[in-house]
C-alpha cells in the first residue's frame, strides 16, 4: 500500500457523510467552533428535522460554555426554543453518547425517535457514531450529517497540513482508546 492508499483508506474510514433525509431529532455534539450545529440548523428549517438536541459542556472558542454558544446561535439562526433539547454535562464524547441518550430515553422516549442525524465535525464521525451506537436501541437509524466548513478538516486535504496529519492521528488513537475501553460498538 503507498502513501496515497494510506491516506485513502484513513480518510474513507473517518469521514462519513449521508444524504440529507427526515430524522426524528438532529443529534450536535459540540466543539469549541460552532460548525458542527450548521447541519442541525439546515435540517430543521428545510423540515426535515423537528428537534435538536445540542451535547456539550467544553469552552468554546469565545470563552462561553459549547452549549449555550450553540444554543444562542441556534436560536439567532431562526431554531424555535421549544425545538432544542440541551445536554449541559457531556465533556467528551463518550459523555455526548451516553448523556445525551439518556435525556433522549427521559424527554422523548425511544419510541418517538427512530432516526437520529449525527451532527459533528467530519473527521469526527467515525468515532461519534460507532460511540453513540454503543448507546442507542439498535434499530434507531443513525444518519452522518458533518458540516461543510472550510475552517474544517477535510477527507480530501487533511494530510497537507501538520496540524491536519496531528489532530487525524489523534483521532485514529482515541478510536483505539475508546474501543479498549469497551465505548464503541459496530456501525
């Protein structure tokens, strides 16, 4: 395999993307940028996603709680108040999965949610969904929603940068780490 595979198959691994379709909730894991809500907000207001549920308690890039700065941007993007769930605890995604699957299970029931968009940043979503699957009902559909922002990493340029090749080879560790600790399950 040359280095050109090598990048092909990590990136085919970690970045996984569906079309847009009706969900029964937007699933946002939160980042210190803001990115990761855009694809909740587009979800929503085209209607093809009645909720959206935003996890995480980390600092975002303006010193606010990750939570409330994508709460406040929800809302100024035109997403009704009643129309956000909030998860206020998760500080890793682990947590995201775990808490967020909880007040799913406590605020709306499995019954009434059967398909789940999971909104974070691309190079994310391997490990975000194979997280989340080790926490939801089995038979609830999860569906890769990643912005497209160029402030993002992306499958196609990822390796150009150092920074780039750091943070996606930190990302393939901590899918290790996550699997050794028994946190993520077949997608």
């Amino acid at each position: 395999m040359d280095l050109y595979d090598s990048r092909t198959a990590i990136s085919t691994f970690l970045f996984k993307k569906c079309s847009p379709e009706p969900v029964d909730l937007a699933f946002v894991l939160c980042s210190p940028t803001i990115s990761s809500i855009h694809p909740a907000i587009t979800l929503y207001k085209s209607g093809l996603a009645p909720r959206i549920l935003i996890s995480g308690a980390g600092t975002a890039v303006d010193g606010s709680v990750e939570w409330s700065f994508y709460h406040d941007h929800a809302l100024a993007s035109g997403v009704a108040e009643s129309a956000i769930l909030l998860e206020k605890a998760a500080r890793n995604t682990a947590e995201n999965a775990a808490f967020g699957a909880a007040l799913i299970e406590k605020e709306l029931g499995w019954a009434k949610v059967r398909s789940l968009a999971v909104c974070t940043k691309p190079f994310h979503m391997r490990r975000a969904i194979m997280t989340l699957r080790r926490h939801v009902p089995a038979d609830v559909r999860l569906i890769a929603q990643p912005p497209e922002d160029p402030g993002d990493l992306s499958a196609e340029t990822w390796w150009q940068t150092a920074q780039g090749r750091q943070r996606i080879f930190a990302e393939l560790g901590k899918i290790g780490e996550y699997a050794l600790k028994g946190d993520l399950d077949d997608v």
